[in-house]
C-alpha cells in the first residue's frame, strides 16, 4: 500500500502552483492525497524570499517535526525555496527531515491537482527573473529567467477551460518578460491573445507581477478591449526616490515610473493600479522615505502592499552601508500602511452606490464573500453580501450594489 500524502504550500501563489504540479504526478503514480492530519507523509513547500518567510517555513516544518516524533507522521519531505538555498545547513540542523529537495522544472502536462477553490487558479508562463534586484535573491535560487512553451500554456489553458473555472490568474516572478528568452517578438500581448481565443468558458484573465518598465502600449490596449481580462495591473514600483531606485537596481528612473501609471491610466480610465513598496532599505534617509510616502498619497494607488527591507545573505544589498534599525524599518512599514489606510478608504468611498460585477469566493449560512475585478485573490480586499434573496453558488459573479464601504472592503447587496 503506497504512502498517504499531505501537502504544506507556503509563500506566494507561484508555490502553490509548483505544490500543485507535485501533487497531480504523485497522483497520477498511485499515491492517495489526503489533509496532513491523515497522511503518512507530508512535503513542505518552503518560501525563503524575506525573513518573514523563511519564519513561517521554519516554524512550520518545526510543527511538524513534533508530529513526527509523536509518532502521527512517518516523513517530513521539505523542498522548494528554502530548501533549495539552505539545504546543506538545514540538513544538520533538522535531522528530522527525511529529504531536502530544491526547485523543480516547470510543468508541461495540463492537469492539475488543485488545492485551493476550484473555481480559480493560477497559471505559472515562467520562471526565475530577467532583473537583478539588489535586494532580492530569487535569480540565485530560480535560476535565469525561463518562458514555458505556447503550446504547454495553451494546453493548460484549455484544461482550465474544460473545467469551467470562474478565473484564470496569469503569474510569474515577471511575466511581462515573457518571451524574452524564446525569441518571441510578440511576448505577453501574443501569448494573452491566443490565451483568450483557448478560454471561451472563463469569465476573469488577471495578469499578475508585471515590471513598470515593460508595458507596452498594445498590452495596455488588449487589456482595455478585451472583456475577459480584468483591469488591474499589478506593476510593483519598490522605491520612487532616484537615489534608492539605482541602489535597489531597477533600471528605472522616477521619472519612467511616473509617465508608465499616467499611461496606464489614460489607456485604461477605469483600471486598479496595484503596486509593493519596500520600507527601510540601507541608507535610505528620513527625506527620500518621505518622498515615497507623499508619492502614494498623491498617486493614490487602488491597492498596495508594502514590506520592511530584509537582508538577504547574497544579495548586493546585503553589503551596502547604513543597514537601518529594525525599529526604524517597522515604523516606516507602518507609516506605509496608515497613509494607504487612507488612500484606500477614498479610493473605496467613491465606489458607494456603484454596481459591481463580484466572483463569489465563500458562502456560510447565508452570507457571502466575493472579489470585484479590481481584487486579485487572496491578497486584496472583498466584497461582503449579506443574505441575497436568491441562493448563490461559490464560483458565480453576481451583479452587487455597494451600500457601505470600509477601508479595505466593501459591502454590497445582490440586486434582484
């Protein structure tokens, strides 16, 4: 009899695509896939992309490791990033773990094990990054940059489409990049117009991860025309101050990043511009940190997430002078985050009265959780609806009436 298997996806939703791909070949060599309090096995998708991070995995595994010893669990499997980066350390230090395994290659069969609602997914068209951050260790651990092929994107697709899924979410560490080590002079607007001729039973395409300096124009033009493919545009800026932007080594000025967002917004009029900030990177001083603050008020962002700077062993960051304190990191972080707080509750009072089309992601007893297109899953705000007269379906869109609104969410009644 093979072993039970369970599975632990941590990190960003790229693992949980990696974690999938895992699941459905051991599925298909016999293995039976359970929750992790009925398996004989468990394998751990690790994420070590900040100190946060590489927490949660630890902790994890650590769990786990004490489930192990109770004698509730016969393997500890741990791969993915993590593993990939501290293997030899890791080995030593847990000699619980059965097995350390790093990253694994990029799938071409378009099955899928899924693990999360069924009613969305994620579609990974690449791996590793064509930039090198400076603060960012992802290129050592991923590897160069690397397009799946057309052909398995479109097979994926069509499975998808087969399935019915509500919503089909396009990710990579850049995707904007796609093609760029295939030759492909069309890149992401090419593969997205073939994406959309596969997808006749998918109501919502997301692009998500794209670099500020590779949007094109006819992209932005294919997202505005075409009617499946949400307008939201996740383009992660880091920084606005001149200095910060060379030291991060974004290859971008203030003043790109500023002509980018007005072109977005002037070829897409009703977009939600998403971005990520880091607070707190070395040397960065009390005027440039200001500087990025009244720039988010001032360009007033639909959504952001924002990040206290992590020093990563390997990175160029990691050796630039004038590490600030993490009490200086964290005070910035949250001064990020109550000037977004703000933002964000004007930018949602302007959607009172409104009638949104909302993906519902969540029922109980009656009351419902549901997104609008300009909310990626998992990462963004939702939409409450409280007791519709008629009952809905997770996975259904409905058309909702914003009747109050929060400072992340809001809440919505389903007209009849």
């Amino acid at each position: 009899m093979k072993a039970r298997i369970g599975v632990l996806s941590l990190g960003c939703p790229r693992n949980l695509v990696d974690s999938e791909v895992l699941l459905n070949r051991l599925n298909l060599k016999g293995y039976d896939i359970v929750d992790i309090d009925k398996a004989d096995v468990v394998l751990v998708n690790t994420c070590a992309f900040i100190d946060d991070a590489k927490k949660e995995s630890i902790d994890a595994i650590l769990d786990l490791a004490a489930l192990k010893k109770e004698g509730k669990l016969k393997k500890i499997i741990v791969y993915g990033c993590l593993a990939q980066r501290y293997k030899d350390k890791l080995s030593k230090e847990l000699p619980e773990i059965d097995a350390f395994v790093g990253r694994i290659a990029l799938d071409k069969t378009p099955e899928r094990f899924a693990i999360t609602s069924k009613h969305y997914a994620y579609l990974k068209i690449c791996e590793g990054c064509l930039n090198l951050c400076s603060y960012c260790i992802i290129p050592k651990i991923k590897g160069k940059f690397s397009s799946l092929s057309a052909d398995a994107i479109l097979n994926k697709t069509a499975e998808f489409n087969k399935n019915r899924i509500s919503e089909l979410n396009i990710i990579g560490q850049d995707i904007s990049g796609y093609g760029f080590d295939l030759g492909d002079k069309e890149g992401l607007k090419g593969l997205l117009s073939k994406i959309v001729k596969k997808a006749d039973n998918i109501h919502w395409i997301r692009l998500l991860y794209l670099n500020p300096s590779r949007i094109s124009d006819d992209l932005l033009k294919l997202i505005r025309d075409e009617s499946k493919i949400c307008k939201y545009i996740d383009l992660p800026i880091q920084h606005i101050n001149e200095r910060i932007l060379k030291l991060m080594n974004r290859n971008t000025s203030k003043k790109e990043i500023i002509n980018t967002i007005n072109r977005v917004r002037k070829i897409i009029p009703q977009v939600a511009l998403r971005t990520a900030v880091i607070a707190g990177f070395p040397s960065e001083t009390d005027s440039e940190f200001k500087e990025l603050l009244n720039f988010i008020k001032q360009t007033e962002f639909e959504r952001l997430g924002a990040f206290s700077y992590s020093r990563e062993e390997g990175t160029v960051a990691y050796s630039l002078k004038n590490q600030l304190s993490e009490k200086t990191k964290r005070e910035r972080l949250d001064l990020i985050m109550s000037t977004q707080q703000e933002v964000s509750t004007q930018v949602n009072s302007r959607l009172l009265g409104k009638v949104l089309e909302v993906l519902i992601d969540e029922e109980d007893n009656g009351k419902y959780l549901g997104r609008s297109e300009y909310d990626a899953p998992e990462v963004d705000g939702s939409i409450f609806i409280n007791k519709p007269k008629k009952k809905i379906k997770v996975g259904d869109f409905v058309k909702a009436k914003i009747v109050d609104t929060l400072e992340y969410d809001l809440v919505g009644e389903v007209e009849s």
